[in-house]
C-alpha cells in the first residue's frame, strides 16, 4: 500500500473521485500545510490559516500505479488556476502534492 495526499479544490468533490479509482483503499479528507496547530472548516474559508484542502489516498499499488492515481488527479481539476477551482475560490483550494515517500518523489 502507499499512500499521496493531494489537494485539487474542495475535498469533497475530489474525494468522490477517488472513491471510485479501482485499487483505491480509503480517503480521507482533511486539511494540510498550514500554521494553525487547529483547523476547522470557517477557519480555513477565511484564508488566515494557510491550510490547503487534501485529501489521503491509501492506493494498493499493484493495481493502481502512482502514475495512474496522478493522471487521474491532473484529469479532474486544473492546476494552472491560482487559488480557485470551478466556483470555489481562496487560497484553500491551491494544487498541491505531498508525497509521503522518497520513491514516489521523482514521479510527482
């Protein structure tokens, strides 16, 4: 197993996506890179936290290489749009990737 966390606008609707990714195990919406030590959702939407939404995919990687949950990430959101994605817009919802593995670096 191995697991990416990725943010590409509301968790929500990214986390929907993936749900239906054969070879996806579990994910799990949250919030990540920020400064405050507690984030909570009216915290976050105002902008003043830094926090990004994410979410962790658990993916068995032998049924579903990186590259594939990857492709699928860029397919379903646009990273070129700064601080928004569709009709939500703030700093929260920025395209991210954090890896959780030095393998998987040279790939992200």
């Amino acid at each position: 197993m191995q697991t990416i966390v990725l943010g590409g606008g509301c968790f929500w609707c990214t986390e929907s996506v993936f749900l239906s990714v054969k070879g996806v195990q579990s994910v799990v919406s949250g919030y990540m890179g920020g400064d405050a030590t507690s984030a909570n959702y009216e915290a976050v939407c105002s902008g003043s936290t830094g926090h990004v939404e994410v979410i962790k995919v658990e993916f068995d990687e032998s049924i579903v290489p990186l590259e594939v949950i990857l492709d699928v990430f860029f397919a379903t959101h646009d990273p070129t749009t700064m601080d928004r994605q569709g009709n939500d817009v703030g700093s929260q919802y920025r395209s991210v990737v954090f890896y959780t593995e030095d393998s998987q670096k040279p790939t992200v």
